[in-house]
C-alpha cells in the first residue's frame, strides 16, 4: 500500500535515506536529485508530497513529488530498492503520481529500468543532462594573468556570490533564483569546503566562481554517511560567469583554477553535469579535455484528462 504524506517524520526521513543510499550504491549515481536529498535532511516549507512504500517496516519504495515551479510544471523522481525491483513498485508509485499530478519525471543515470518504465508508460524525453569526466593526471593549461583568484568567505561574500549566481543563471532550471537559504543549506553539508569555493575578480569586482566538491572522501559522502566504495572524485558543482564578461574566455579560465585546485587535493579524476542542449558549454569542457560518462534523463508524463 503506498502512502501518500505531506511531511514525513524523522524515522521516515531516516528510512527514505537510507533507501536512497541503498539505491546509490547498488546503481553506482544517486536516484534522487540533490536538493531533495537536502530537503530531507534540513527540512523547509516546500509543498513537497511524499509517496512511500513499507515493508516489514522498511521503506522499500519512495516517490518525491515537487508541486512548488508554477512555470514549468510540477516534477517527480522515484526509486525502489534494489532487492525489491522487478515486483511492479516502480510502476505503482508512477501510477500514484499521475493521480496526483501531470509532472516532469527525472530519471538519474538512463538505466535500462528506467528506460523501459518510461516506454511501456508512453512517456516522452525531454530534457537530457550529460555527466562529463576528465583525468586529472592530464596537462592543464595556465591562468590567465588577468583574473585575480581568491576563495569564498563565508559571511562575508554571501551576498555578492547569490548576486553573481542568479546573473548568470537567469534562466536555468536548478540554479537560478537561489536565495540565501539554498547556500546556506549548501554550507551545512558535510562536503562544503570555501577552500574549494573559488572567485575571480577583475579590478576588484567579482566575475566569476567555480565551486567544486569532492565525493567519496570519508567527510565529503553524497547522503552523510562515510564511504561511497570507490576512489575519491572532485566535482565541477557549479561554475558561472557575469553575463558582462561572458564570452571572453573566463569560464574556461576559473574552471582551470577548478580543476588545478582538485588536483592540489591529489584526485586524479573531476566530473560535471552540464545540460545536452547547452553546446556552447558542452564544446567548453570537451575542449579542456572532458568526455560524456553517463546521462539523466527528464521525462514528460501523460497529461491528465
């Protein structure tokens, strides 16, 4: 029987996690989008729906429905334990969602599961995010002379990196219209490093940023446990440019200072997620010697009658 909750309770909070960490480590990428694993784990007031499946008091099954983007549309993400796929969940709980609503559904990874959920559901893609990997034990090229690099200040620069980032992504889907709460979630994590948080200024004014994170290092874990199970890999978060500045080679410039620092940290391989229709940035890192490793998938759903 699924069960359909506004709020979840500690334990269920607890339970959804572990099954995502579960998930995670049976698939090799995260089922469920990091932001709602940091709604889970710090709270807030999202009109989020919870869909849960229970057995022998475990939560075997989970679905996440977001009803809050009255632009784009509501959208939905589900997973079902590894030792309990193959029995019909995922598609009860796809079911339960139509019930409810008519979302965008994300599929992390394209797995062949996900894939034939998707055919035999009628659904079609429409959004593709590739996953890019580089060794880090390649030639990087130098900085440029004219960017100033510093790191982020917690307190301090607050402020003028949220102005900066919501300039450059006025209209992506994830990281645009950030306020001074989804940093500061952001700062609690265990991962978060300002060593890693670079800035660049240009006659002292702020550019552009390239924030990096590292997963699998025992204080840098995807769901706040301790291991991943496989080596350390730093991570391109998250990298913008002023549109002022935009088109003068500074995103290419603080990604090298990204990726110099991951490789100070002694990783030998960083990733990214870059959006498949975003050419101009696709071309950039393949450019810096990036290739395509894996991809997730958005999934438009039947709208409802």
């Amino acid at each position: 029987m699924i069960q359909n909750l506004k709020h979840l309770n500690p334990q269920q909070q607890d339970g959804v996690l572990a099954l995502i960490s579960a998930a995670a480590e049976h698939d090799g990428i995260p089922p469920i989008a990091e932001h709602i694993v940091l709604h889970l784990r710090h709270g807030g007031d999202k009109d989020d729906r919870h869909l849960i499946v229970e057995e022998d008091g475990e939560i075997v099954g989970y679905a996440h429905i977001d009803l809050t983007d009255a632009v784009a549309g509501s959208s939905a993400e589900l997973v079902v334990h590894p030792l309990h796929r193959g029995h019909g969940l995922g598609r009860a709980l796809l079911e339960e969602i139509c019930g409810i609503t008519s979302p965008r559904l994300w599929a992390h990874g394209d797995l062949a599961s996900a894939q034939k959920l998707a055919k035999d559901s009628g659904l079609a893609r429409v959004r593709t995010v590739i996953q890019m990997r580089r060794p880090l034990t390649q030639h990087l090229p130098e900085l440029r002379a004219d960017m100033a690099l510093r790191t982020f200040l917690p307190g301090l620069d607050d402020e003028s990196w949220l102005t900066l980032n919501n300039r450059s992504f006025t209209d992506h889907p994830e990281q645009s219209g950030w306020t001074l709460e989804n940093l500061h979630q952001r700062m609690m994590e265990e991962w978060f490093d300002p060593s890693g948080f670079l800035l660049a200024t240009k006659e002292e004014r702020l550019i552009a940023f390239c924030w990096t994170k590292i997963h699998g290092a025992h204080t840098h874990s995807h769901d706040g446990g301790d291991e991943h199970g496989h080596d350390p890999i730093g991570e391109i978060y998250a990298m913008g440019v002023d549109p002022e500045f935009q088109g003068q080679g500074f995103g290419k410039a603080i990604t090298i200072a990204g990726l110099a620092h991951l490789r100070r940290k002694g990783l030998m391989s960083a990733m990214l997620y870059v959006d498949a229709e975003n050419l101009e940035a696709v071309k950039l890192y393949k450019d810096l010697g990036f290739s395509e490793w894996g991809r997730d998938v958005m999934y438009r759903l039947p709208q409802r009658g």
